[in-house]
C-alpha cells in the first residue's frame, strides 16, 4: 500500500509539473476565436501561467486539418465529421438571428419570413463558411439578393451598419453586432442551427495541459443566449 500511495503522490507531481509548462494548440473557428474563447484562455492561463497557448482561428476544414496533421491538439468546428479517425463532441448550439440597422424596414417586423428576407438587400459570408453554408441549406431554395459576399466578421458588420445590406449570423457573433445603429432578432427556421463540435483525433492522448484546456472548455460551454435576445 505504501509502494502505491508512493506511486500516487509520483504522478501527482508529474501532472503538476506538466502544468507548470507546456503548450497547448487549439484550432477554432474565427467567431469562437474572438468572442467566447478569449475569456475561457484567460482563466487557463491566470491557473497555468507557464503554459504556452497556441490559436489558430481559421475555417472548419482548416481546423480538421490542423489537428490531423499534429499542429493542434484539438479543435472547435461547425462540422462534426463521421468518421473512426476523430472523437468529437457537442459544445453548443448556435441559433441565427437576422441584423439589420435600427432603421430598417424588417427591424420592427413583428414575423420574419424567408420571403421578407429576399426582398431586400443580402450581404453574405463566402461559400467557405460555416455561416452561408448552414444559411443556404435551410434557405433553399430561396435565394437571397446577395449584394456582397465577404470572408471577416467585422466587414459584415461595417456593411451591414452602413446600410449596404441586412445579414443573418449565429448568436455566437452577435458580440460584434452590439451597437446602436443596429438591431438583431432571431430568425427561426426550421433546420438553420449550427452545432459547434469539439473535435480530436481518436485513439491519441492529448497532452495533460491540452486536456486540461479541454475539459475547461466543457465546463465554460457557451449559454444559450435568451427567447427573445
């Protein structure tokens, strides 16, 4: 008993040690990278100072990519991929909410529909992202008067705010919405919700300080914001 007490107290100390240093690489997407994540990595970093963390903030596929070729431990994506080579699990899901600026005709509009939002001006992500993807498989096949197509966030945003057009994103972006021009109201449709998956490769251990940043994920998911928000 003394000899497995010993061993105990052994690991106990190698975990710790390996927390004391280390790197963590996480791979997620853009939206996470800015708006969820920066306060789940300060907590992990304010209880693990020694520990380097590494962000790659890019598209779904890129984030697979990275984690099967070894340069992120893990990885928040929008897509779950079936397949025996990865581990995943649900973080979250994402509703989508239309954004328009306050003075615009579907701001006070008491229903939206996919017809109200084809009447009007569209400023669209690229066919890359997550966001049109789930966006134009719920809509089809209505199409929407796209007047844009952009690949950042924030020039969504400045489009949108300067009444180049109205955009529909997930709850998870709405942070950078957050101004007085502009308005955001859930947009219900049935099929449009984007799940965020963490994802790693199956089969592998990850290291102590990235399974810890893992696992602290789990705790912080995302809330669900409000009915109604």
């Amino acid at each position: 008993r003394l000899l497995a007490d010993f061993e105990a107290l052994a690991a106990d100390i190698g975990d710790r040690a390996a927390l004391r240093k280390g790197r963590v690489s996480v791979a997620a997407l853009p939206s996470l990278a800015a708006g969820w994540l920066p306060a789940v990595f300060a907590e992990f970093r304010a209880a693990n100072p020694g520990v380097d963390l590494e962000l790659h903030d890019t598209l779904s596929d890129e984030c697979l990519a990275l984690v099967r070729s070894g340069r992120a431990d893990f990885a928040l994506a929008a897509i779950g991929p079936e397949s025996a080579e990865w581990e995943t699990e649900v973080l979250c899901r994402d509703r989508f909410h239309l954004v328009c600026r306050r003075d615009h005709p579907l701001a006070g509009k008491a229903r939206l529909s996919v017809r109200d939002l084809a009447a009007h001006p569209f400023v669209h992500f690229t066919r890359a992202s997550s966001v049109r993807q789930h966006l134009e498989a719920a809509l089809h096949p209505q199409k929407m008067a796209t007047v844009l197509e952009v690949e950042h966030l924030t020039t969504v945003m400045g489009m949108v705010d300067q009444g180049v057009g109205i955009t529909v994103v997930p709850a998870l972006t709405l942070f950078e919405f957050e101004r007085g021009s502009l308005v955001h109201r859930p947009f219900r449709l049935p099929g449009l919700e984007r799940t965020i998956y963490l994802v790693r490769r199956a089969g592998r251990s990850m290291p102590l300080a990235a399974a810890a940043l893992h696992d602290l994920m789990r705790r912080r998911k995302p809330a669900p914001r409000r009915q109604g928000q």
